[in-house]
C-alpha cells in the first residue's frame, strides 16, 4: 500500500480510467450536504488564484494554499489486450464522480462563452486522448466509468457540447448535480469583466491548488480490509453496503466476474433503492429496512437468531464457512426480498395479512418462519395458512394473558428449524407442532382456561398494553362481522382513526349514579361497577373519538350518540341489540333500555367466546 498527497491534476493526467466497481453504492451525493460545500471551497480557492494573478509583477504568497478534498483508495485492476489501463476506485466514488461532473459543467459554461481553449482544458480532465482508445473499446475514452445503475445519467451529465439529447431522467442526483454547478459556474463567471479568463483561473486552481490523499492498494492487499475500515472512519454505510460490498468482491473471487453486472442489475439493484433504503423503527432504533431483511434472510440460513448490530460479522462468518457461490447468495437475497415486499401487501383477509398486521404491535420476530414458509415454493398455501394462524393466537393469547415475549427471539428460531426439518409439504403442521411443545413458562401456549380468565380478567383495560388491547378488539370485530355484514374494509390494527371507548364511562359519577338500596350493599355494588368499567364486555371501538363530555354523559344520550356515529359489529350486535344466543333469555328491546354490570358480564363472556374462536389454540379455523 502507498499514500500521499497528490494534485487533482495529476489524479486525472494520464490516460487511465478509473471504475467503480459494481459492490460500491450508488450515486448519493445531494446539493445541501455535498455540492454546495465542494463549490464553496473550489470558488474560494479560484478567486484567491485570481487575486493573486492581479497583484503587480505577479508577487504572490510565498507558498500557496492548496485545499485538501478528502481521501480516494484505488487499486490497479488487470488489464486486457487492447484496453486502457484502469483502477478500481475502492472509496471516494462519490467525490471523484462528482468531480467529473464540475468539470462538465465548466466546459459547457466555456464553450458557451466561446473559450474554446478553455473548454479544451476541461476536456483533457474528463476525457482520455483519442490515440490511446482503442476503437473496440469508445467507453475507455471516460477518466471516471460509473456504476450501471448511474451510467445513463452520469453520460449525459458529462456529454460533450455538441451533444443535446434530453436528460434519460430528470431527477436522477447526477442529472440534478450537472444543472447545478453549470448554473453556479456560470453566474460566478458572468460575474467578473472577463469570464473566460476566470473560467481558465477556475481550470487552473482545480489542476493545482486541490488536493487529495491518494492510497494506491497493491494487487495482493484485501480492498474488502479496507473498505471496512474506511467504513469505520468515515461515512458511516448501512450494514447491508459492507454486505454488497463482499458479495461482488467474492463473486469476482470464485471466478464469475462476467456475471457481476447481471447479478447487480437483476438481483441488487433493488435494494439500493426504495423501500429498502428507508429507515424502519424497531424498538427504539432506527435501521434501514435492507438491514433487516438481511437479518431476516441470515436467521433463515443459520438457523441462529442475528442481530442487526452484529449483520456483517455473522454474514461475513457464514458466507467464508458456507461453501456458498456468491451469486446463488445475491439471487437467493433478491428472492426473499420480492417475498418480503409481497407478505407485506398481502391483504387482512389472508391469515398471514392478519397476522403481519397485529406483529406490528406485539413483535417481529416471526418474520424469518414466515419469509422461509413463503419463499419455500414446495410450501402449500394452505400450510402457510395454518403456521399464520397458529402464531397468531399464541401470541395474541400470550399478549392478553400478559405473558412476556422476552425469549420470542430464540423461540421462533427454535419453530423456524423446526419447520425447516420438516416435510415442507407439512410444514405449517410442523409449526403447530413446535408451538404446542414448548412448555417453559416463557414460551407456553395459553390453553382456553387461561386465555379465557385472562379475557374475563375486571382490570383487563388498565393492565393491558393499548396497542395490544385494540389489536384484540379490532381482531374481534374483524371476526364478528359476517357475509351478511355491509361490504366494508377489513380494520387494520394500526389505523390510528380507530379509539378503544368505554361504554360505561371511566368517569361515570356524574351521570351515571349507583341507585339507593336498602337491601343492597353499597360497597359490594360499587365495587361492581369499579370492576365492570374496564372489563372486556365494557370496551369497544369507534372510528371517531366521541367529544369526553358526551362520552361521560347518561346511558340515554351516550346510545344515541352511538347510533349516530358506530357501524362496528363490536357495538351494534351486542351494546345497541342483545347478542346472538341471548335472545332467548333477554327481550330485543329490553337489552338496551339500559347499561350496566349484568349487562357488561353477560357481553364479556360473549366476547371472550368469540374469541375463543378466532384465536384457537390449534390454529386451526379463524
């Protein structure tokens, strides 16, 4: 390895193309963070080279200052018959190729004013001579060979005066980045008497006054070391980067570099991209949902649980261990990922859509069992069904039952090798099986007796995690309604227009009164209605929040302003109407003259049956 300080100028001296190798990422740079700071230094460095060509008899400061641009890692790459001699840019892509860009930018502003000459300079930074280029091979006449996924637009942001074809896409950050600076540099040129003579000052300060730590790797040295420390120094790169990176690099390793570009185009390119690059929420942490799935794909492989924090390492670890071809990896990833974006938009009808809706307010940690049941094609849907609601009502049941989910973790990876030891043809069976014999308390299954206590428990709304208690409640009302229901769409868990009401107000003093009894026992009664409030027979749903001063008033102008506003089967079938099966016990009109305790037990274990039902303990109907 060598390093030093050298000149742009020299960096792009010779007949040379540097490429950037297909596991870097794409162009990145914006105007804000990255465009504008570069142009502010070369501006400030041009006008003080134009200071100093004004000064009398050319005096000027005993040693110029020259501006430092940051570090590029290169490393010589092997050079067929009849090609231009080329390197690898292994860090720094994103400064030299937008380096490339000014330089355009420049020239176009130059032969704009007609500085032919000036323009020509420019060209010698962006261009190889013509006598080196071998006219097999045109592309090597670029200084800098971009990334396919950019090189359409990097062409265009770095094409030649006399070319005016229209930019392949507007808002591509290279075709953005190449409006940008020739819009700067030409007011900054416009701005002085002579324009072409400051564009020439501008040629000249980038040629000497910038400069760059240049670190030449030897044809022996690992770039992949080196790229993961400059990782560790600088930018910091998503865990997914480090991953791409060592893919391609391997694939180049295990001898199919003709395949590299494919394998970038048809299988990774996608996940440079969005949704992947967007940031998700786990926990508390926010990580880049490619990460995730990363961690989702290596927890299918290893059958261990991965963390996000430790991705690369394990993957690293695995991937040197596995015997794996590198390609086979990019191929088997692209497919995962393709799963994942389909399960994500699998509608509640499904079971596994269900089930993806109300993870998102337990735990995540099913995911690798339900990618490897659905990436698995020998997989039948109706096993997938079945593992879908077998996970469903163990953790819904665990979530009423207030059970922890602290072992979730290892236990799905457990149910995970469990499926994958099986018939995959059985698989979704495998899975019940795996779930039903657990018998540590922390990975229990909550029988009906349990789940059912649970349900019935008088303080299930204040001990229950309210994400979790609207899950339960919209689950039941999704169950609840029935073909003769109005066509309506299935309620998600997480519509944030659906508020868990008590039917019987929290603060019910006011309107709500216990009557005098004589032969009755005060505090007995109260102690009832205490209980009742926030009994499960108590809550429902309503898409819109009812004003708190209608929500606490009398029985008689709360059920009119629940026939106003409700459609829910959670209120309509068993708050304003008698429940089904009740009919024979309680007259139609007499169930809602009034609400109270008798009324609230009776619909609490109504519901608790209902689900019983939706949430059984073999996973099976739903």
């Amino acid at each position: 390895m060598q390093a030093g300080d050298v000149k742009l100028g020299k960096v792009f001296a010779n007949d040379h193309q540097s490429v950037i190798p297909i596991f870097q990422r794409p162009y990145v740079w914006d105007q804000e963070r990255n465009w504008e700071p570069l142009w502010g230094d070369v501006r400030t460095a041009a006008e003080e080279v134009e200071a100093e060509a004004g000064q009398e008899g050319g005096a000027g400061p005993a040693k110029a200052r020259t501006y430092f641009l940051g570090a590029v890692v290169v490393q010589e790459r092997h050079r067929p018959p009849r090609r231009l001699g080329s390197s690898h840019i292994i860090d720094g892509q994103q400064r030299m190729t937008t380096l490339q860009v000014l330089f355009a930018a420049a020239r176009a502003v130059a032969q704009e004013l007609g500085a032919e000459s000036v323009a020509g300079r420019f060209t010698s930074l962006l261009e190889n001579r013509a006598e080196t280029v071998h006219e097999a091979f045109p592309d090597d006449r670029y200084k800098v060979w971009p990334l396919p996924q950019d090189r359409n637009a990097f062409l265009w942001a770095v094409r030649r005066g006399e070319d005016q074809r229209a930019a392949p896409d507007p808002q591509h950050r290279l075709v953005r980045a190449r409006l940008w600076f020739e819009q700067e540099v030409g007011d900054w040129v416009r701005g002085v008497e002579k324009p072409a003579q400051r564009l020439d000052d501008l040629y000249y300060t980038l040629q000497e006054r910038m400069q760059l730590v240049e670190i030449v790797l030897d044809t022996g040295d690992d770039p992949q070391v080196i790229f993961e420390a400059l990782n560790h120094r600088g930018v910091r790169l998503d865990a997914a980067d480090l991953v791409k990176n060592l893919l391609f690099q391997t694939v180049d390793a295990q001898g199919q570099h003709h395949r590299a570009e494919q394998l970038l185009m048809q299988g990774w390119l996608p996940l440079d991209a969005e949704p992947w690059r967007g940031q998700v929420t786990t926990g508390r942490i926010k990580r880049a949902l490619v990460d995730l799935l990363l961690a989702y794909w290596l927890t299918v492989h290893k059958r261990e649980d991965v963390l996000v924090e430790h991705l690369f390492a394990d993957f690293k670890t695995w991937l040197r261990g596995s015997g794996a071809q590198a390609a086979d990896v990019i191929l088997d990833i692209r497919h995962y990922a393709d799963t994942y974006l389909r399960l994500r938009d699998l509608p509640m009808t499904s079971p596994t859509g269900r089930l993806l809706d109300r993870m998102q307010t337990m735990t995540a940690t099913p995911w690798p069992v339900l990618l490897y049941l659905h990436a698995t094609d020998a997989v039948p849907d109706e096993q997938r069904a079945i593992a879908a609601r077998a996970i469903d009502s163990f953790l819904m049941r665990r979530a009423v039952c207030l059970l922890t989910s602290k072992d979730y973790n290892r236990l799905f990876v457990q149910v995970l090798a469990d499926a994958r030891q099986s018939d995959p043809s059985q698989a979704g069976d495998a899975v019940v099986r795996s779930l039903r014999g657990q018998t540590a308390d922390a990975r229990l299954w909550p029988d009906d007796t349990m789940f059912l206590e649970a349900l019935l428990a008088p303080d299930l709304y204040r001990r229950s995690y309210r994400a979790r208690l609207k899950a339960l409640l919209v689950g039941l009302e999704n169950h609840l309604r029935t073909p003769k229901t109005e066509v309506g769409p299935v309620l998600s868990s997480t519509d944030a227009s659906l508020n868990i009401e008590h039917v019987l107000p929290q603060k019910w003093e006011t309107h709500w009164p216990l009557t005098e009894d004589s032969d009755g026992d005060h505090e007995q009664r109260l102690k009832r209605r205490q209980d009742a409030v926030h009994q499960l027979g108590n809550l429902t749903l309503l898409t819109t929040k009812l004003n708190p001063s209608l929500s606490n008033q009398a029985w008689g102008r709360k059920k009119e302003e629940l026939r106003s506003h409700s459609l829910m089967r959670l209120t309509t079938s068993s708050v304003l109407s008698v429940p089904e099966g009740l009919g024979a016990h309680w007259d139609g009109e007499a169930w809602a003259v009034t609400w109270d305790e008798d009324r609230v037990a009776l619909r609490s274990l109504w519901l608790a049956r209902a689900a019983l039902h939706a949430w059984p303990l073999a996973g099976a109907g739903c």
